[in-house]
C-alpha cells in the first residue's frame, strides 16, 4: 500500500487498537527481531507496536479495523515521506519507518543511542565482516585463550564461566564467611549441581533434592538455606550476620569458587582449585606487566544515580573499570586494541558495537542463570 500526506484526522487519533496491538507486542517479546538484539537498549519499543502507530498515522479516520489490519500485514511504501524521530533511543521508530521505505531522521541526546540506531540502519557487508571477525578472533585467541582453560590431571579444558563470591571476615569468631545466596550452581527439572556450604565439593544431584551430605567432609549442606540474603551474610560457623555493603571492597573482596568448562562440547562444573586460582593470578601479573601497553581502560567514575541509589559505590565500586577483575580488563583491552586497528571504518563500528554490548555479560556484578542447565 502506497501512502501520501498525513490525512487531516488520523485513523489513530479515532481507535488505536491497543488490547490487539498488545497482543502482537506480546509474542514479539519473547523472540524479537535480529536487528533489535544487536545492543541492549533499556525499555525498547516493540516494532509491533511502532509499526501499528505508523500505520495508524498514515491511515484517514474513517478506515475500518479491517483495512487497518490489511495494511499493516501487507508491504507498506511510505516513499517520498520523511519520519522524524525526536527521541529515537533504540530506533525502534527508525527501524521500521525504514522499512516502509521512508526517509528518516533521529536525534537523541545519548550518543549511545545514536550508535545503535546509526548501525541498526546501515548496510551491513556480511562477507567482509566475517572475513574480518575470523583474523580478529585468530589474532585475539592467541593472545588470550590460554587464560580461559582449566586442567584436569593431564588434559586441559575451555572454560566459559568462573563462579565469584564474596568473602568477608568473622568479626566475632574470625572465619571466612562466603555470601551464597544458595548452593547450587545449576538446575534443571531432572539433575542439579549442588556444592558442599563447607568445604566446597561439588555434587551432581536429582533436582528434588533439599538437602545433601558431604562426600568429602561429610557435613550437611540445605541447599537453598545460603549464607546471603538480603544485603546479610551469615557466618557458617558462629552465626553473627554482617552486612555486605561496606564490609567489601569490589572485586577484591570476590573468591573464585568454581567454574564451568566444556569437554567434549558438553558443560560441566568443577571446584576451583589451586590450578585455576594460579592462573588468574598469573593474568593479573601480565595485566600489570602490560599496563603501559593497555592504555584503552577509562578512568571515569560511575556516577551516583539521581535516586540517590549508591549501591555500587557502597560496595567498593567507584569507578567503571572497577567492574572487571584484572583477567578481564586484560582481555577486553586486548580486544579493543585489536578492533581500533581494524581500518575500515564501518567493520570497526560493528566490532565495536558488539564489544560495548559483550560488556554487560563480561563483568563481575553478572548474575548466572542458575536454572537453566543446558
Ligand atoms: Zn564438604
Ligand atoms: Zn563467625
């Protein structure tokens, strides 16, 4: 359908559908669109419903449901016509004017969203980016793989998650007390991986279970009893409850405690043992060693949100790198690096697109899905 002007009354302005419109928008959020996958924006519009606002503004007043909906699932030419967005945020708005053919225009006072919406409404030569991504991984891998491996008497393995607590101090009774907010690692409706609250030894468990006794130490471990809950560790041994926030000091206060490696393209959970802490130690050192050559991690401070919500700051987070461990400052450095050499600069953008958007799943206040064990 070929749209004109603006009709003097729109079909909006008389009936937005908004109950089957929901509807759509619905079942568009549990599987959105490529495009709108290719960097988190917070509160994004779904595109069922931007394109039904459209629509709905093209199309005159007296138009009945019926052709609104013939229009809206038939190809839409909005040629010729300019949409203006003077909040693109995400580009939702952009996205689908575009593909009605419209010209458009975004403005946004977040040069955030300004890179997003600019890549999501650009052309994108696949082959020359996944020529590129394949010399960007093989450069990167070398330098950076033997960092993500853990040993298993004589064989090595990939590892993909490390699992961090936090460790404060007894003030009563002077032991180490872990804020588990339960002790398992990973469950599905048939298994669990459940690991001891006292020394730490990791169980393969039926899913139903409640409680385990240590193969190791023999102790009693209630699985979903932790020591956290609430911003209050409890120390396993006296008792004495000790609140997190400023008793740590970000991820210096954080204990490496298990990890997930793949053997054989299948997952698998380990304790963290004194292999996997040397090694961490180690890319620590070659942080520091390389500090003069890594000169892409910014200084700024994480501001304190306009709520006055400090959480951050309270738990020894005051700048943004703060929110990586050295392994991965190392590693996202080195990534980085290697994305600012590339020349063209549109196969930069998109390298760096996907880099801002890896960094919400590659610092250390991320939360692992416990229940889905694949
Ligand atoms: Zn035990
Ligand atoms: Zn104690």
């Amino acid at each position: 359908m070929k749209f004109g002007d603006v009709p003097e009354h729109s079909f909006i302005e008389k009936a937005l559908l908004v109950k089957a419109i929901s509807d759509l928008a619905k079942l568009e959020g549990n599987s959105k669109r490529p495009v709108y996958a290719i960097h988190k924006w917070w509160a994004r519009r779904l595109s069922s419903v931007i394109r039904a606002l459209i629509i709905g503004i093209f199309l005159p007043e007296k138009t009945s449901e019926d052709d609104f909906w013939k229009a809206y699932y038939e190809s839409c030419d909005l040629s010729g016509l300019t949409i203006l967005d003077t909040f693109m945020g995400g580009g939702t708005c952009l996205v689908e004017a575009k593909k009605m053919k419209a010209n458009v225009i975004g403005v946004d006072i977040d040069p955030l969203a300004c890179f997003i919406t600019k890549k999501e409404i650009e052309d994108c030569n696949e082959l020359k980016l996944i020529r590129k991504y394949r010399i960007l991984l093989k450069n990167v891998e070398e330098e950076l793989k033997h960092y993500y491996i853990t040993r298993i008497g004589d064989n090595f393995f990939e590892v993909v998650n490390f699992f961090w607590v936090y460790q404060l101090n007894c003030p009563k009774c002077n032991s180490p007390v872990f804020s588990h907010p339960h002790y398992y690692l990973a469950k599905d409706k048939n298994n669990m991986v459940a690991f001891c609250r006292y020394c730490g030894k990791i169980e393969e468990l039926p899913s139903d279970r409640k409680m385990f006794v240590c193969g190791r130490c023999r102790k009693k471990t209630f699985i979903y009893k932790g020591s956290y809950k609430k911003g209050i560790a409890t120390c396993i041994n006296c008792g004495r409850s000790i609140a997190v926030a400023y008793n740590v000091s970000g991820t210096n206060s954080l204990k490496l405690f298990a990890l997930e490696y793949i053997k054989d393209g299948k997952r698998f959970y380990k304790e963290a043992d004194d292999y996997d802490i040397w090694l961490y130690e180690k890319a620590k050192m070659d942080f520091l060693r390389l500090s003069n050559r890594i000169t892409l991690i910014p200084e700024d401070k994480i501001p304190i949100n306009k709520s006055g919500d400090a959480r951050p700051q309270n738990h020894g987070y005051l700048l943004f790198k703060d929110l990586f461990n050295e392994r991965q400052l190392l590693s996202l450095s080195i990534l980085l690096d290697n994305i600012m050499k590339i020349e063209e600069d549109d196969i930069r953008e998109w390298f760096l697109l996907a880099f801002s958007d890896c960094l919400a799943s590659n610092n250390m206040l991320c939360c692992y899905a416990y229940d889905y064990k694949s």
